[in-house]
C-alpha cells in the first residue's frame, strides 16, 4: 500500500498553546480514514495544517514534518497542493451563482474555458456526486436553491472537479437529515477506489459504518489508530474505549 | 510571482490617497510659505489690515470671523443635532427611524450653493426685518452652517449612542429610572466621547465651508462682537479674491490656505483620536 | 418611577420630536422652496438649448453636459484606486503600522476642506501640469475628494462577505487575487456600487473645488481639456450676479431632483443588498 499522507511528530501551536501534539499518522492511499474525537481534539486543525489553510490564521506555527506524496506540504506550490488535497467543510457552501458555476468553479480556476469541456467535466463529477440526475435539468439555476443534503453533494462534485487524489471532509454531515447522510456514505464507498479519504467525524456510528481504519484524537493527541473494527470492538488504549462506547464524549 | 506583484501593485495603489493627501499639503505649503516668511508670520496671522493690492496682508479679521461663525454653528448644530439624536435614539417609533434616518442624510447632498442661496433669499432679509443691521451676519452664517452640520453630529452621535453596551441601558431602567432618566444620565455619558468627536468634526466641516457662507456672512472685512455684522471667513476670503489675484496676493491666499488647512487638521486629529479613545 | 420624572419624560419626548420635526421641515421647505419656484423652469427648451447673454436667457445645455463628464470623469478615476485599497486592506494585510497610515491617509483627506481641494487643483492640474481650466483638471480633483468615500464604501462592502466562500475558493486551489476578482468582488458589487452612486452625487454638488479647475465658460465643451461650468457653478453665478433669477431657481431644482434620485438610487441598491445578505 502506498503512504499518501504521512505525520511525523507534527505539532500546531497557536499564540503559544499547544492544539495539536507529536501527531504520528499515515493515511494509506485509496483507504478511507476516519477520524474520531470530541470537540476541540485538533481534527480539524489537523485537517487544516495538511492543506495550508491554517496558515490563513493568525498565530500559528507547525513544526514537524507533514508530508503529501513525500514531500512536505510546505515544499508543495500551495495552489497545487490544494487541488491535490480536497476539502469538504461541515456547512455546505455553495459560492453564491448556479450549480454549473459552482462545479466548474475549480476548473476555471486552473484556466479551463471551453464550455464543451466544463459540461463534460461538471456533468462527471455531478455523476460522481450522486447529484447529476436530481439536477441535471436546472444547471443553470441558483444553487442556493438546492437542500442541505444536495447542497452538500453540490460542494462534494465542486471539490471532486478539480481532480484530487486525497478528499478531506470535516463532519459533513453534521446538518444533515439521515436520508442525505446516507447518500453521502454511499457516495463514499462508491467513490474510495479513485481517492483518498480523510473523513473527520462526531459521529462514531458514522465512522463505524464507512470507513476502514479509524483515528482516536484527543486533546490534540493521537491516542490510538487502527482498523475500524480493532478499534470499535477491541480498543487498545482505554480512552478508546472509553469514547467509543459513550462514556466520555 | 504573478502575485507578488499584484499585491505590490495594490499596495501602492492604496497609497493613493496619502500621497494625495501629502500632494495637497506640498503644493499649497510651497506657495504660501515664501509669502508667510516674506510678510512674517505675526503680521500674516495677527495683524488686521488686508489690504492685498498695497502689500497688508494681515488675515486675523477672517480668523475671528471663521471662529466666530463656527461657534455658532456649532451651538446651533450641534444642539439640534444631539436633540435629535436622543429622539431618534431612545423616543421615535422603530419604523420611523428607517425613514428619518435617510431623510436626514439628504441634507448632506442638498449642494452649499442651495443652503446659500435660500439663506439669501429667505434668512437674510428675516434677519434684516426682525433684527437690523444688513442680515449679512454672523447669524445668518451660523444658522446655515448649523443646518449643513446636522446630518454629521446625527450620524456619529447615533453611531455612538447605539455603541453604547446594552447591560448600561438596562441595568438603568431595572433600577427605576425612565427612560429619559437612562439616556441623560447613562447613555450620553458613556458616549461621550463619541458624541464629542462628532462635534469636533462638525466643527471642521463648518471651518471648511465656502460657498454657503459666502453668500450669507457679509464678507466684510471688520471684526465685531455682535452676531448681527457682517464678516469674512477664511475660506471666503479665498474664494473671493482667487478670481484676479496675482503674484504675491495669490500667495497670500494659498498662505490663507494653509492656514485653513492646519486649523482643519488639527481637528481632524483631535477628533479621531477622542474617537480611538473610545473604543 | 416617580410621577415627577414621568413628567419630565413626557415633556422631554415632546420636546425633541417637535426639533426632529423643525429639522424635517426645514428640509421639506427647502426642497419645496427650490421646487415650486423652480419647476415651472424646466421646460424641454431649457434643458436643451444653450444659454444666451450670459445666462439670462436660454438653456443650460453645456452645464448639463458638462456636469455629467466631470462626475463620470471623477468616479471612472476614483473607483479603481477606492476599491484597489480596500482590497489591499481587507484581503492582502493584517491590521498593522502600514493599514493604519494608510486608513489615516483617506480619513485626513476625507476632512479636507473643498477650498483648498480648489486650489490644489488650480495650482497643480490648471497651472503647472499645464491642463488649464479643463474638464480634465476638475475631474481629477474631484476624484481625490470622493475618493474616502469609495475607499470606505467599498471596504465595508468587501468584509461583508463571509470569510468561507475565500476558504472555499482557496481549497479548490484559487489564489488569492483569482478569490478577489472571482469570489470576493463580484459579490461586493452592490456594496461597492452604492459608494460609487453616492460618490456622484457628491461630485454633481460640489462648487468650490469645481470652479477653480474647471473654470467657468458657458461654451460647449469639444474635449475633456476644455474648459466648462457646471450646473453648481452656473447656480452660483445666475444667483450672486442676479442675472436670471428664474434661471436660477430652475438650475437649483434640477440640481436637487437629479441629487435626490442619486440617493434614492443608492438607497434602493442598500436595501436589496441587505435583503440578499439575509
């Protein structure tokens, strides 16, 4: 298996504050790894130190060595970088425009004109999405108009646009209804033989049922990381244990 | 980088408006101060003989006629002002404040030429009927200039008011008090500050203003104590005579300008800084 | 509550309604003064056709153009500079020594009286860039004075847009000027619309800085190096000479309506701005 993401002892101060301390981890390519944790644990900061958008924050410094396909993430041109590495966040996001614009946002970006060639490519990854057919007759309408669960997938198909190897996704489904919730984890497994996933979760159900290996965070530490099953049946650390079966969260 | 070079270019674009602000400030100091040095500053700014044609250039008349005209206006203004803000504050119905509030800034696009003219057509001969002297008048400019400050003092003394935590208000009124009683005691005071530095700006704007008071004040060139003489203000006195001033009497009046300029800045200053205070 | 202080309130609200409502009247007799002596002027003839014999008789044709070309003149200079600053300081600096010189700068020149705007420009634009009394020359003054304005504007408008569409356009890999000019700008223009708008109506009013640098013929202007008067101007001069009073009255009105519909304009963009916001 290839090691796409790898951790070395990354640590994330902010204004002096430890949030994030000696993370070990490496995300294996074509896995979908879910992280776990209570709120404030560093999920998302860690999610953020990989594709640079902490350094948008003021007062904060990482050290330790982050790397993306062996090379550290610093090193990485941060506008190629962020079309390697993929973000999903926890609200939907449509760009204010129609759901064509929103999707071929990303390709613009990179210099792509030819309406044929955006068609093609926004009606890909709508497909990709699980979306293309519930919209495919109203491109050219507001995405604003779309529901939380479709406006969701909308900012799934946007990211999936751009070509990346590696989709982070932070709690996206935490506003959603079940029946969006589960379209989206279907999209998930669907979608794991072309990409890799990152998926930080609150809900440990969630990561149960999705992903193949889980990573247990706590107050900025990785306490434990292991198959999905090892660590929801027989967790070796006992805060693992502990938050996996309700009793601290 | 492509980009580096957009946000060099950008920086210097917002550069723009200091180095205009540090062009104005050149090209009018490099005409008016040879003028000042020629004449020296004591005549220049405390004699009171103007008389440009035969070299007097003492402008102290216009100084105390800028003074005085923006003193009331500043009572006059400033006291309506506030009147209405605490109205508009704390007593006008919620909905009326949307209305009032837009009706109150066309007073600030009406032009100065307009406020000028209605104070010639229509103040200056009730001044004259009701109180002698040529209605040209210190009160006249005053009553004009008040009106032209009013839409400053409302928008920043409401800015202030509303600023103003609401745990003061209604730790106020849960102690008893009305809600006059709140505002007086409680609210202003807290937004003291605030209210004062739209004062001070108000107060700048009427030192600024040229055509309005050119058309009301008189532009006599005495000095009297008596809100019913005519005066010349500094920015009259440029605008008058920049039409055919030559050689060393347009130095003059761009050493008038400086004048005007510095008193303007300083104000400015004082009122952004009482404002930094606040916060 | 005593009933003493109730009382007071009571004569308190009375009192200052009825200065609220002495400030309201004094704006509606302004407008209403201006209007009812000034309306019956405005004829077709009068708008269109050029003035005679100084302005006693005629229209006022060339102050018309020329107000038009000297307020479009100074917003078409001003917006650029106005937005590109406020984009510098929202998008591309933290508030910092540098930001605060630069938010000095246009404050301090937002207070500087319009006199003086006159006689810089007069001595830079007319005298030693050699432009001569110009359209051009009082445009370019006017464009400093509204230039605060749109700096400001524009500056509000930018950081009402929330931060997660950049985010959103920076994880698909958008630079930071692609966010601006893609994401960020697009979405502000009202914002920054209602700034420009408000920027016009300014320059349509102003007289003092006008006179000094675009001089004062009643010629139709050929170029923007030619000399004009503009509507403000032309008011000032019927009035202080006497030489049309009705002319005068009819110059002022169209003054006040066309600065009135500029601010119901902006209003009307605020308003559906801050319904879309919602």
């Amino acid at each position: 298996m290839v090691e796409k993401i790898v951790a070395r002892d990354l640590k994330v101060m902010v204004y002096k504050k430890p949030v994030l301390q000696n993370i070990n981890l490496t995300v294996m390519a074509q896995e979908i790894l879910a992280i776990i944790g209570p709120a404030h644990s560093g999920k998302t900061t860690f999610l953020r130190s990989i594709n640079r958008l902490l350094e948008n924050q003021p007062g904060f410094i990482r050290s330790g060595e982050l790397l993306l396909d062996n090379r550290d993430v610093k090193q990485w041109d941060v506008d190629l970088l962020r079309r390697r590495v993929g973000m999903i966040f926890a609200t939907p996001i449509p760009l204010p425009g129609t759901i064509f614009d929103n999707v071929a946002y990303g390709p613009r970006l990179k210099g792509i004109r030819n309406m044929h060639s955006l068609a093609e490519i926004v009606e890909k990854s709508l497909r990709a999405a699980f979306l293309w057919d519930e919209v495919k007759d109203r491109l050219f309408s507001s995405a604003l108009r779309l529901s939380g669960g479709q406006q969701q997938r909308l900012c799934i198909a946007r990211t999936l646009a751009v070509e990346p190897e590696v989709v982070m996704m932070d709690e996206p489904c935490s506003g959603l209804d079940p029946i969006s919730t589960a379209q989206i984890e279907q999209a998930l497994q669907e979608l794991k033989a072309n990409y890799t996933f990152i998926l930080v979760t609150n809900n440990v159900k969630q990561a149960a049922r999705v992903s193949d290996r889980t990573a247990f965070f706590l107050n900025g530490e990785l306490v434990e990381i292991g198959p999905t099953a090892q660590i929801f049946t027989a967790p070796k650390d006992k805060r693992t244990d502990d938050y996996v079966s309700g009793r601290i969260g | 980088m492509r980009e580096k070079l957009i946000e060099k270019g950008l920086l210097l674009v917002a550069l723009s408006a200091l180095g205009s602000l540090l062009l104005i400030a050149l090209f009018i100091f490099v005409e008016g101060v040879p003028l000042i040095v020629k004449v020296g500053i004591k005549n220049f700014v405390a004699s009171t003989h103007w008389a440009p044609t035969k070299g007097s250039f003492g402008i102290l008349p216009m100084i105390i006629g800028s003074v005085q005209v923006t003193l009331l206006a500043l009572v006059l203004g400033g006291g309506l002002g506030i009147a209405v803000t605490m109205f508009l504050a704390e007593f006008a119905p919620r909905w009326s404040v949307a209305i009032l509030k837009p009706m109150i800034e066309l007073l600030a696009g009406i032009p100065s030429v307009v406020y000028g003219f209605i104070g010639v057509m229509v103040l200056v001969p009730w001044i004259r009927r009701s109180f002698g002297g040529p209605g040209f008048s210190i009160l006249a400019a005053g009553i004009v200039l008040g009106i032209m400050i009013l839409p400053t003092v409302i928008a920043i003394s409401l800015d202030a008011l509303r600023a103003v935590p609401l745990s003061y208000k209604e730790g106020s009124l849960a102690l008893g008090a009305t809600r006059w009683q709140t505002l007086y005691r409680v609210m202003l005071r807290a937004a003291k500050s605030g209210v004062i530095a739209s004062l001070i700006l108000a107060m700048g704007r009427a030192i600024g203003e040229t055509m309005a008071v050119i058309m009301v004040a008189g532009n006599a060139l005495l000095i009297s104590a008596s809100p019913l003489a005519p005066v010349r203000t500094l920015t009259s006195n440029i605008a008058l005579e920049m039409g055919y001033a030559a050689g060393d009497h347009q130095k003059a009046l761009f050493a008038t300008g400086i004048v005007l300029f510095v008193i303007v800045a300083l104000l400015n200053t004082i009122a952004i800084l009482t404002m930094r205070e606040r916060k | 509550m005593t009933c003493r202080a109730l009382i007071i309130q009571r004569l308190v609200w009375f009192g200052l309604a009825l200065l609220t409502f002495l400030t309201l009247l004094v704006l509606f007799f302004i407008i209403g003064y201006i209007s009812a002596k000034g309306a019956p002027v405005i004829t077709p003839e009068f708008l269109f056709s050029l003035p005679v014999r100084m302005g006693k008789e005629g229209g006022i044709l060339p102050t018309i153009i020329v107000t038009l070309y000297i307020a479009l003149l100074a917003i078409v200079v001003a917006t650029p500079f106005g937005v590109g600053t406020a984009v510098y300081l929202t998008e591309y600096s933290r508030e910092s020594a540098l930001t605060r010189i630069i938010r000095f700068g246009a404050d301090a020149l937002a207070g500087v009286p319009s006199i003086i705007f006159g006689l810089f420009g007069f001595i830079l634009f007319v005298i030693r860039l050699k432009m001569g009394w110009s359209i051009l020359a009082g445009g370019l003054t006017l464009a400093m004075m509204v230039l605060p304005t749109i700096i400001r504007t524009s500056e509000e408008a930018i950081r009402a847009i929330p931060y997660q569409f950049r985010e959103v356009s920076y994880s698909l890999g958008g630079t930071k000027s692609q966010t601006v000019w893609r994401v960020v700008l697009p979405n502000a223009l009202p914002g920054i619309l209602t700034g420009v708008i408000l920027s016009l109506g300014r320059s349509v009013a102003e007289t003092a800085a006008v006179i000094f640098t675009a001089g004062s013929t009643l010629r139709l202007p050929r170029t923007i190096l030619d000399p004009g008067r503009t509507m403000a101007v032309h008011f000032y001069i019927l009035a202080r000479e006497g030489l049309s009073m009705e002319r005068a009255y009819g110059t002022a009105f169209l003054l006040i309506i066309v600065i009135l519909l500029i601010n119901a304009f902006s209003y009307l963009l605020m308003f559906r701005l801050t319904r879309r916001l919602k």
